[in-house]
C-alpha cells in the first residue's frame, strides 16, 4: 500500500491490520438499516436503548428495551438471559453512550454489538418511532439517506 499523508507524517498500513481492523469493526458494529432489516424479520436478538428516561420518552424504537447504561451492570441478568445477543443503540454518532453500553454489556458476557447512527440516523432514515402515544410514521432526511430507493445500496 502506498504511503499517503495524515497530519503532515507519512503513514502506510500493511493490509493484514487493515484488513483485521474493518474485520472486527464490523464484528462489533451494525448499521440502523440492518437493524430495521432483522427486527422486521423477527429479531434474534435484544435492541437495547441506553439513553435516560427523557429521551426515552421523546421516542424510540418500537421493541427496544429501555435499559440506560448506568443500570445495565444490575438489571440486565434479571432482564436478558446470558448468551443472548444485544445491540445498543443511544443518541446518534455524536454520541458515544451506546459504544459505554455495549463495554458494560461486554464486560458481563453479552455477544454485543453498537448500532452506528444510534437513534439519530434511525429517525433521519425515515424509519417510525414509537412515542407514549403510539407509532409516529418516519419521514427521511434527503441530506442522510436515499428517498428514491428502498435502500442505500452500499
């Protein structure tokens, strides 16, 4: 591979740390588009939204389970079976209490991965959310995601 610049230093990486890098990134991450995909198929696994109760309140996604990140550690034996697959998910890329609850989770035993995107991405795609009053239909974000398709087709 060739050297390119970052900060004015050269830098180069083979392709086997390259190639393990994106390996276990994907390993750990998921995207909100192959969320929806597998909750629309009947999830094998628990979504767990680590946001606080206000945020919960203002909307989530319908069949997550409200779990925010500071009780994880004490309720999750009691509310998810050891073994079970766990994705998290918090506010958005900005955001990093969904990368701290999948630690958490980690740290327990879960199989875990973080919904890139978090919350954010999922309205911004157009995707419904579900508030104390019921499902709210999404409407999606010309500037974040294709609205002529079905998906993004990466």
């Amino acid at each position: 591979m060739s050297d390119c610049r970052l900060q004015g230093r050269p830098h180069s990486v083979d392709r086997m740390t390259a190639f393990a890098y994106f390996s276990a990134k994907l390993r750990f991450e998921t995207d909100v588009s192959d969320v929806h995909t597998a909750l629309e198929a009947g999830p094998s696994f628990v979504l767990v939204d680590s946001r606080g109760d206000e945020a919960w309140g203002q909307g989530r996604i319908a069949g997550a389970l409200h779990l925010p990140t500071r009780e994880i550690a004490r309720r999750a034996a009691v509310l998810i079976p050891q073994g079970t697959p766990i994705v998290t998910y918090c506010w958005g890329p900005a955001c990093n209490g969904a990368t701290r609850a999948a630690l958490e989770f980690a740290r327990l035993g879960y199989p875990v991965r973080e919904m890139i995107g978090g919350f954010e991405y999922w309205v911004r795609e157009g995707l419904a959310v579900e508030t104390d009053e019921g499902m709210r239909p999404g409407r999606p974000d010309p500037l974040t995601t294709v609205v002529a398709a079905v998906r993004c087709d990466c």
